[in-house]
C-alpha cells in the first residue's frame, strides 16, 4: 500500500537495476510504498536499463555494480549514462566496500554508494532523498578508500580535454594544500596569504570547476584523474556532504 502523499512535494522518478530480478522487484514494491518516490521501472541488464533512461522521465537511477550482463557491468555503464544524461543523478549498490571499487564508481560519475549489506531500507530512502537533493552520500569506510587513493600523489594538476591549464599556478597551490587537509587559516600561513585570498582563490576553483565545495572537488579530482592528489574530511557515520558548502 501507497503511503498518502504529502501535499506540495514532488515525488522522484527513479530507475533501479540489479541483476537479481528478485531484489530488484523487491526494492521496487518497497519504494513503492512511499509518497516521495515515482518507479520508472526496473532493469536487470544494460539493454533494459538504457531503455529506461530513453524514456527520460527519471531524476535518478539506482544501479548495482554488476548486472546479467557480467560483473561490474553496472558500473561499466556509468560513465555513458553520465555523459547522455548528465542530469540524471546516479548512486551505485554494492555488496562490499572494495577501495578500488569505490574509487572508480565516484570516478564514473556516482553521486553516491550505497553499501547493500549493512545498511538499513531506511538508509536507502534517505540516500536516494540526499543524492535527489545535490548531496553527496558515503559512508566513513568509502570516504577512507577515497583518502588513500588521493593521498598518493603530492601533485595537483588539473586539465582541459585539450590538455590546458584549468587552474592557475597559485589556485593549484591552493588546491595542494586541500589535499593535505589544511584550513583556509592554515593554507593562508603556508602560503603567505590572507585568510580572505584563500577562500577567494576557493571561489575561483569552484567556479572554474564547476563544483561547490571540496568533497566536490575531490569526486571531480578522481574522476578526471587515474591517480588524483585530494584529501576529505570525514567521520564515523554515513556522510552527506551538501553541495552549497564553500568552505
């Protein structure tokens, strides 16, 4: 049974795709019961999935890594979707946390992973309303896979598809000292700057990037990058990092 709608809220259309026809219709019914959500459909292979999206009605899509089409093909399909559909937000379901895993998903463009095995249906409504929202949804673990693959290169060197400088020599000092977890207070001691020229060089980073914060701009590092030069804050809790935060 439908819960009643709330008045004046829009509900999200939203694909789901599992190679498991089971789950999939499981997850499915149970969205289904909330006001907040719209199913599009469900898929269990790439060729359906894509069927879905031609249909364009959905706002965001929930995909497994790996479909009946083989392992990790799920995944493999991210990167198309992102690039046809750029304003279709994706979150990827995965069964284990594995660091490389959970790198390449926010490189393909995830907005979000969400981890099947210990998570909660509730966490699953409520990472699907955060991502709907322009946040970003991770948890403690996903977010330490994400610092150790970062953390392993000093340099900082973000480009065009034409090979150009997209940030200035100063921007990318700036964007180095982010990497190593610095505050804006920090960053302007170490390079000898106001605290006010710090967070107008972030501004302008922002804007170049076409983000809104630095998780932000760690997700755009990775996915623009094979071996990416970021760092990000993090907790022990799922985190959602809201994409109006500046600094």
């Amino acid at each position: 049974m439908r819960l009643p709608r709330q008045p004046g809220r829009k509900r999200i259309p939203l694909i789901v795709a599992d190679a498991n026809v089971m789950a999939s219709h499981f997850v499915c019914a149970e969205l289904e019961k909330h006001s907040e959500f719209d199913l599009v459909g469900c898929a269990a292979t790439v060729g359906e999935l894509l069927g879905l999206f031609e249909l364009r009605k959905a706002k965001l899509a929930l995909i497994s890594a790996t479909l009946q089409d083989g392992s990790l093909s799920g995944l493999a399909i991210f990167p198309q979707l992102r690039e046809k559909y750029p304003d279709v937000r994706l979150i990827l379901m995965i069964d284990h946390p594995e660091p490389e895993l959970v790198v390449e998903a926010f490189r393909a463009g995830a907005r979000g992973i969400f981890t099947c095995y210990e998570s909660q249906f509730d966490a699953l409504c409520k990472c699907i309303s955060c991502v709907h929202n322009g946040q970003v949804w991770a948890n403690a673990q996903q977010l330490d896979c994400l610092i150790d693959a970062v953390a392993q290169v000093p340099t900082v060197r973000l480009v065009n598809a034409k090979g150009a400088n997209l940030l200035s020599k100063r921007e990318e000092e700036v964007v180095r000292q982010v990497a190593e977890g610095l505050s804006n207070h920090d960053i302007a001691q170490q390079l000898h700057l106001s605290d006010h020229t710090v967070k107008n060089h972030l501004f302008h980073i922002f804007e170049k990037l076409g983000i809104s914060n630095r998780v932000e701009l760690v997700l755009y590092t990775v996915s623009q990058s094979k071996r990416p030069a970021m760092s990000v804050s993090r907790d022990d809790s799922p985190t959602v990092m809201p994409g109006n935060q500046t600094h």
